[in-house]
C-alpha cells in the first residue's frame, strides 16, 4: 500500500510541475509576444494599407493592431557592438501595457516630450553593450545593410544605413527574449527601407474574447494571401515539447506503479499459498469460484484504493504547499519565479486515480484465480 501511495504521489507531483512550466512558458510569452500575429504567407514583408488596417481592426474582439517591422541588425555603443533583433513598433505599442511589469529600469517610452525617439533594450543587450539609461551623450547606434546596391563592402561605412537612439528602459523576461530592441516604427522603416512594408501585424484581443475565434475569424477574412497564428501556435514547439516530456514521463511513473503493484501480486500469490486449507473450508460450506476470487479482489481492491487515495491526498498536499509557500526554489537568480512553478489539474489527478486502480486490479486477479482453483482441487 505504502508502494503505490508513494507511486501516486509522484505522479502527481511530477504531472504538477509540468503542468507549472506549461502555464509559465504562457505567461512569458503573453509579456512579450502579441495574442495573435499576422505574418506574409510567402516572403518576408508585406504592404500595409489602409484598407487592410481597416479590415482587420474590424473583426469583433480586437482590441488593437500595430504595426511591426522586425530584423537582425547591428548595434553599436561607445566601443562595443552586437548584432541584436530589432523591433520597430507604432504608437499602439505603448498602449498595449504588455512590458510594464517586465521593465526593470527606466519605462515603456519611445517618443520623448521634445521627439526624441528611444529605445527599449534587453537585459541581455544592456549587459553586452555596457549601457548606461544616466548617459544622455552616448547614443545607440543601430546599423542595417543599405538595399539595392548590387555590391556591399562591409568595410564601408557606406554600406550601412545607421540610426541613433537613446536608450529610455531595459526589461528582462527570459533569456529567448535577451537580443531584443524595441524602437519607433518610424525611424525603423527609414532605417530598412521598407517603404510602408511591414514584417508583421500584431493583434490584441478584448477581454471575454480567446484568441483562438478571433485568429480564425481573422484568417477567413484575409484568406491565403496571409498566416494568421494565436500565441500558442507561434510558440507551438515548445508546448509540443513540454507536453511530449509530460507524457513520457507520466508513461514511466505508471511503469514504477506498476513495478509497486507487482508486490501485491506477490501478497496476494503467498496468501493464496498460506490460505488453501481455509479456502477448501470456504468450498465445503458452499462457497463458489466466483466468491473465492471476490475475496481475494477485494483484498487487492483495499490495497488499491486505499494507496491511490492516500497517494493522491499526498500529493495535492504537497503540491498545495508548493504553490502556497514556495517550498522548493528555482535555484536561479534571473529566474521570474523563486519557487517551481507547481499547477493542479483535476483531469490529471482523475488520470492518476484511474490508472493506479487500473493496474493494481489486474495484477491481483492473477493471484485470486490461482486461489480459487487451488481450493477447489485441494477440495476434490
């Protein structure tokens, strides 16, 4: 009983956890990435018009729709330089709120009272760079290949169009996001070339709405000529990847579940041995195959449920406490969470339930048919 209680508790434990990752990973995506993205369904831009801003704003449960330009490029401060990804965002951008419990100095500004345009960095490039938000002489210096010359000479500071920002805020989410620069669609565009094209639309759903309706409902109204992704399908791999891990592992806690239940079968298998007189008795009073072999399932059903029901009290326990004061630490000092994130999800726990009970029953009935055959031969 002891085994399987242990067996059950992990699982929910472990299935916990994964499910805590799962619900993380959404959170960090959410700080960053947009509800739902518009992107070309061939190449990398795409013109944007009126109309089509229009078109997509229309559909019921946006809430906003910017503009995104978004490209490798080099950045240079003081003496330092590294190539970074290179955001270029609308007005809209600041009214979205997504980033403001993600800065961790300075704010969510890329247009300063007198026009100054700025920039939102990274931790990571923050760190590369040496950048100082107290600094107003030294610029960001952001560098793109000119377009259109049929020969570039990196050597030349003619191949490269630059644009100069001040840096007004860094954030830090997770260590994906750490090459990132946000700046002014329009000083973006100039600095690509990209002449009213854009990479991408981003997408913000009105609370009530799920991004899923609102990105197919987008999606018939753009046609082929477009892909339209929600959040979960922009990131799809690593929740595959996450689920996938979470199966794997749930398929072998059931196999040490099963490992434990094999001890009842061996129980059960002695008690068979040590009881034949008393079952031949059973025989002689009138008993039937059929009531030996209930006899020896309910033994077996004691041991299972009673096991499943405290392993999985345990583990809600456990898990309870986790969520509650934290117990067990990331270990990390960069992580967004102190603790491991730690989720309980009724269907898992009934998932556990079930296949305790499951392998501990057939593994008993094995050891309470032998029973009864024994007593009926030992009878005749």
């Amino acid at each position: 009983m002891a085994g399987v209680a242990v067996g059950t508790m992990a699982m929910v434990v472990v299935l916990s956890v994964f499910n805590g990752m799962e619900d993380l990973n959404r959170k960090i995506f959410k700080t960053f990435d947009a509800d739902i993205r518009i992107l070309p369904a061939e190449g990398k831009r795409f013109k944007v018009s009126p109309q089509l801003l229009n078109e997509v704003a229309a559909v019921e449960g946006v809430k906003l729709v910017t503009q995104v330009i978004e490209d490798n490029a080099l950045v240079r401060y003081g003496s330092q330089q590294t190539i970074i990804r290179l955001k270029g965002v609308d007005s809209t951008f600041e009214r979205q709120g997504q980033l403001d419990t993600a800065m961790i100095e300075g704010s969510v500004k890329l247009t300063g009272n007198n026009g100054t345009p700025y920039a939102i960095l990274a931790e990571g490039v923050r760190n590369a760079l040496s950048v100082s938000l107290e600094d107003i002489f030294t610029p960001l210096e952001l560098l793109y290949p000119r377009t259109g010359s049929k020969t570039l000479n990196l050597t030349s500071p003619d191949a490269f169009n630059q644009l100069n920002l001040r840096p007004g805020g860094v954030f830090f989410i997770e260590n994906r996001y750490d090459d990132y620069i946000i700046a002014p669609l329009k000083q973006v565009e100039e600095l690509m070339g990209y002449h009213s094209e854009r990479s991408a639309l981003e997408v913000y759903v009105k609370p009530g709405y799920t991004e899923k309706e609102v990105s197919a409902e987008i999606g018939r109204k753009l046609g082929k000529v477009f892909v339209v992704k929600d959040r979960d399908l922009l990131n799809a791999d690593l929740l595959r990847a996450i689920k996938m891990e979470k199966l794997f592992v749930a398929v072998t806690l059931s196999l040490i579940i099963l490992v434990a239940a094999i001890n009842i079968f061996f129980s059960l298998s002695m008690l068979a041995i040590e009881k034949k007189n008393d079952v031949s008795m059973l025989y002689a009073m009138g008993a039937t195959q059929s009531l030996i072999r209930k006899i020896f399932m309910a033994e077996g059903a004691i041991v299972a449920f009673s096991g499943a029901l405290a392993g999985l009290l345990g583990g809600v326990a456990i898990c309870w406490l986790q969520m509650r004061y934290g117990l067990v630490s990331m270990g990390m000092t960069t992580s967004l969470v102190d603790a491991y994130p730690v989720k309980l999800i009724w269907e898992d726990i009934l998932y556990t339930g079930v296949i305790v009970v499951m392998i501990t029953m057939v593994v008993s009935y094995i050891p309470a048919r032998r029973a009864a055959e024994a007593g009926l031969l030992l009878r005749v």
